[in-house]
C-alpha cells in the first residue's frame, strides 16, 4: 500500500489514528469533569501501565476533553532529580493563558499571574544555579507575601486556590496532568499530594490527573497514607482482542482499503495486543502489502521487519541504558520468565546468578532508577517493557 497513506502511528505519545478500548477511561473522566465544576468532592485518576501501553495519549485526550468544555489545562513530564516548581509554573501559566481568553476581569487574571510569577521565580530562590536563573515569560511584576515561601505545600496550595478561584469565575476548573509521576521527587510528591488533599476539601475545581508505570500507587501511599482515597487508580492495560481489532480495521478502513479476518489475526498474535505493537505491525504491514486486500501473508512478510525497527528503538534504546551487570540481571529475569511478562522473585533471580541477593543489590536499585524494571510488590521484580523478556532471549 501507498506508504504515503499508512494512517498507523508507532511512537512515544503519537496519536493513533484510533483510541480503540478506552471508553472505560473517557467516561470516569467524564464524571470527574462535571463534579468537580459543580464543587462536588471527586477522586482525580491516576493511570498506571507499562511502557507503550498508551498513558500519554490518553492523558492527552482527557486533556483535550477538558479544554472542550472551557478548563484551563497544562502539562508536566515529571523527570528524575529535577523539581517540580518550574514545570509546574509554566503548565499552570498555560491553563490560565486557556482561562484568560473567557475571563471578563483582566486585572483579576494579572493578580493570579502574578502569583504565578511569584511561585515562579522561588524556583531561582530554591538554589538554580546563577546562570541557568529562569525568567518566567509572564509580564506583570511578581506579587509578594503568596506562593513564595519557598515551603513547596504551602506554596502550591496557594497557587493552586487562585489559579481554581479564576475558573470558578468562569464556571469551570483546572486540570493538571503529570506524566512520568512515579519520577517526581520524593519531597515534591508529597507537597502535591497535600495540596491535592487540601484543594479537595475546599471544594476548588483543580485536579491532578497523572500517569505512570504500575508502581505509582506504591509511590503514592508511600508519601501518604490517604493518597488512595484521592487517587481513582486506572490501569491501562493491552487492548483485548475487539479493542485490537477496531485500532486496526478502523484506520485501514478509512484508507479505502481491506484487510482480512486471517490478517487481523496475525497481527493481534504479534503485538499481543499492546498499543506500541499494534501500530508497529500495522504500520509494516501496510507498507508491506502489494495490494488491497492486506493480508495474513503480508503480516508474516512484515514482522521480521517490524521486530528489527522495535528491536532498534524500543528495545534496543532501553537496553543500551544497563551496564553489563545489570544486563546480566535482565537476562537472569528473562530465563526465569521464559520470555512471559510476569513478575519474578529477586531471590530466584539471585540463585540463578548464583549470587548473594545483597551482592545484586546495586544492579537492581540502579536498574529501578533506570525505569527499566519496577516493584510493584515487595520482593519480587518485573520489566517495564511489554515483551522485553523475549526481546533478550531472542538477542
Ligand atoms: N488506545 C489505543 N489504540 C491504539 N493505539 C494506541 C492506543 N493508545 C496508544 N496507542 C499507540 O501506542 C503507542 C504508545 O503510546 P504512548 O506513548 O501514549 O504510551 P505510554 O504508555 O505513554 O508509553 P511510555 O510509558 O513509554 O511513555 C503510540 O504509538 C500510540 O499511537
Ligand atoms: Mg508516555
């Protein structure tokens, strides 16, 4: 097929040409939307999923559902070792910039800058090097005495009333995605989680939808205990199998072209449903097939080529992270999940190695800071890639 038209979509956050099997998703958000405009309490989602999975993308809908309905909205993509103060600033400068626009009262905006500004600017306070001091584009002078103490909850409860009190005006909220959440600094997760808390109680319409691998409630509760009750926990998981099927036969289809039942097999049985799969197979799929209808042989042409470009990319990137000794860990955990994706004790894996567990200590916390494996129960380990396991038997 014309290589121009291939509406498949491989790619961290690209938008697929079908947000298949999320319905479940679209429609909590719905509810969290109208209550929490009304002033109602609300628990605020957190999706949690493996790498590839489709966090970002959907948190990129549920911010686009947000916007339709006249929210100011921003985004942060939390990383490692880096404070949330000033990418918090710029998202909540976006989300008043989207409220500004309805707003009657431009002195009423230029107060809430201002503050902004202020929270802004502690960011320079909080010890950023002389020249990497950062001049937050907002042009009207910095208030005092208001989200620049410096105490980061305290602060972001004050900012994040004002910033709710302007879309209150308008009759409607804030949304503040997180991505990457299980990377925001421990002293930041608990600042945010309180102020969540705090903001829940006054009833004011901000909320704080984030997005992260599956240990992220572990993350969470390990800040604060009550962080449950404000969190609803969302997994985003592979598609099933006639989730899999719209995703696939939906974009084809508008292409003007076919593909055949034995075809929408064949690529299922590859991808084993995860999104990042999905679009890689098709993608080659496509480009693959002579001509209309596409095929399962097509499939079978294409998949060696689509698992040398993952093997490249989406593995392969990953893997190159790990030094040889936390290389040997993956392998040991790949051997002992015979390429499945399931969890697996640390001791096995230390018997495997025919190691002390304490002597494959550093390996694993580096391996976890790397995000390349996460615990989501104590004692036991699993990757973070879909089908990385097979990946490395098969390398
Ligand atoms: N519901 C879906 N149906 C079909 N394809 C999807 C769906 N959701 C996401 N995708 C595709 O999956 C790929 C990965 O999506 P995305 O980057 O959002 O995943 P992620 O969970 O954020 O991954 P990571 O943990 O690596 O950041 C993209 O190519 C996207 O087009
Ligand atoms: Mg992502």
């Amino acid at each position: 097929m014309d290589p121009v038209r291939n509406p498949f979509a491989p790619g961290a956050g690209q938008r697929p040409p079908e947000l298949a099997g999320r319905d479940r998703e679209l429609s909590a958000f719905e509810v969290v939307l109208e209550r929490v405009a009304r002033g109602r309490p609300e628990r605020s989602l957190v999706l949690t999923g493996l790498r590839g999975v489709g966090k970002t993308v959907l948190l990129g809908e549920l911010r686009s559902m947000a916007l339709r309905r006249g929210w100011g909205t921003g985004k942060v993509e939390a990383r490692p070792e880096v404070g949330l103060r000033r990418p918090v600033a710029m998202a909540l400068h976006r989300a008043v910039r989207d409220l500004a626009v309805r707003h009657r009262a431009p002195d009423r905006v230029d107060a809430v800058l201002g503050v902004l500004k202020a929270f802004a600017l502690r960011a320079n306070a909080d010890g950023a090097r002389l020249r990497d001091r950062w001049q937050p584009g907002i042009d009207v002078p910095a208030a005092r005495g208001r989200a620049d103490s410096g105490d980061m909850e305290i602060d972001l409860v004050e900012l994040f009333t004002d910033v709710a009190d302007l879309a209150a005006d308008v009759g409607t909220g804030v949304a503040l995605l997180v991505d990457e959440m299980q990377d925001v600094r421990p002293e930041d997760v608990s600042a945010l989680c309180a102020a969540c808390h705090e903001l829940a109680q006054s009833g004011a319409p901000l909320v704080v939808v984030g997005a992260g691998l599956p240990h992220l409630p572990a993350v969470l509760s390990a800040s604060k205990s009550y962080s449950e009750r404000l969190f609803r926990y969302v997994a985003v998981d592979r598609l099933t199998r006639s989730a899999h099927d719209r995703a696939v036969t939906a974009p084809v289809g508008r292409e003007g072209v076919e593909i055949t039942p034995g075809a929408v097999e064949a690529l299922f049985e590859a991808s084993g449903g995860y999104p990042y799969f999905v679009q890689a197979y098709g993608k080659a799929t496509w480009d693959a097939a002579p001509t209309n209808p596409i095929t399962a042989e097509d499939v079978a042409v294409a998949a060696p080529e689509a698992d040398a470009e993952l093997a490249v990319g989406f593995f392969g990137s990953r893997y190159e992270r790990a030094t040889p000794a936390e290389r040997e860990y993956l392998v040991a955990m790949a051997e002992l999940t015979e390429g499945r994706d399931e969890a697996v004790a640390t001791a096995g894996v230390a018997e495997r190695l025919g190691r002390r567990p304490s002597s494959l200590s550093p390996a694993r916390d580096s391996l976890l800071k790397k995000g390349l494996v996460f615990s989501a129960e104590r004692g036991r380990i699993a990757f973070t890639v879909p089908h990385f396991g097979r990946f490395l038997l098969r390398a």
